[in-house]
C-alpha cells in the first residue's frame, strides 16, 4: 500500500528557483518527493506530492474515525478509516528537512499545507478488496490542536485603570 499526501508550497516563487520542475527526491523512509507546478482553484501553485510505501498492515479505525453518517432518527453512524500503525505512517520531520534545507538554499521562508488526508493506494488484489471492504481510500486521521497561550505582566493599579 501507498499513501499518496499532497501539499501546497508557498512561497511560489520556490518554483523559480529550482532550475528544473518537477524535482523529485528520494527519502530514507522510503518517501519519493515530486516538486512540480499545477493549477491550483484559480492560479498556478506549487505542489509537492509525497508517496510512501507501508508495508505494515493497516488497522481498520471505527469509533473514533472522526467520520460519520447522519440517519435519520438524527443518530450518526461512524464510518471505518484505515489506520497506519504507529511507527509505520510517515515521518514529517524528513520532510520538515527538505522544506528547511530549500529555505536554507534560496534565503527565503518555505511553507506547506497539506490538501486534503491523502489517499491509499492499493497495489494487490489483497488491498484493493480492502479499500472496497472499508468504503474509502482516506487513510484515518486524528483531529489535532495546536494551542498557544500568550501572557504579559502588567501591574494594575488605581493610577492606570480609566472607567
């Protein structure tokens, strides 16, 4: 099985410094990197596709998928994702390497977006019947936060409160 990311990269002008599009690197886990330009909704971006092999075989996610189905007696029903083991998934500090390294070359900030959860893509009938069995090719997902909290020190006092 492959799991198939697709990411927007900004700056765009990345794409002029990179002598040649597509650009395409191979990572020690295994991930094949493609840099090109396409159309995005209303302009060129610049994408990078990542495709990395999972040889470890997929967890079938029900309860807590994060998707469901509204019937009509207003319950929702979960649907099943496929999970890639912990440890076997990709590893965005490899890639967080390549996005710094580019930084680094053209002296510029780089930054992507990922579009979308991905995709699997299966490559025997073992794992085709498996997507088919499950519904969907969108590999499961956990819902993440990032929180931040900034604080200051202020001395409140009668001499600086205004009614």
């Amino acid at each position: 099985m492959i799991l198939r990311s697709v990411y927007t990269v900004k700056p765009k002008s990345l794409a002029k410094a990179l002598d040649e599009l597509p650009l395409e690197l191979d990572l020690e886990d295994g991930s094949h990197l493609r840099f090109s330009e396409e159309m995005g909704k209303e302009e060129m971006e610049l994408r990078l596709l990542r495709e990395l092999p999972i040889s470890a075989p997929l967890e079938i996610e029900v309860e807590q998928s994060g998707w469901s189905v509204p019937l009509d007696d207003g319950t929702k029903v979960p649907l099943p994702r496929l999970r890639v083991p912990d440890g076997s998934g990709p590893n965005r500090h490899q890639l967080d390497d390549v996005i710094d390294g580019l930084s680094f070359l053209i002296d510029t900030p780089v930054h992507i977006r990922q579009v979308g959860r991905g995709k699997l893509i299966p490559e025997n009938r073992e794992e085709i019947d498996l997507i088919e069995g499950v519904g969907s090719d969108e590999p499961f997902s956990a819902t993440g936060l990032t929180m931040s909290i900034r604080t200051t020190s202020l001395e409140v006092g009668a001499g600086n409160l205004q009614a």
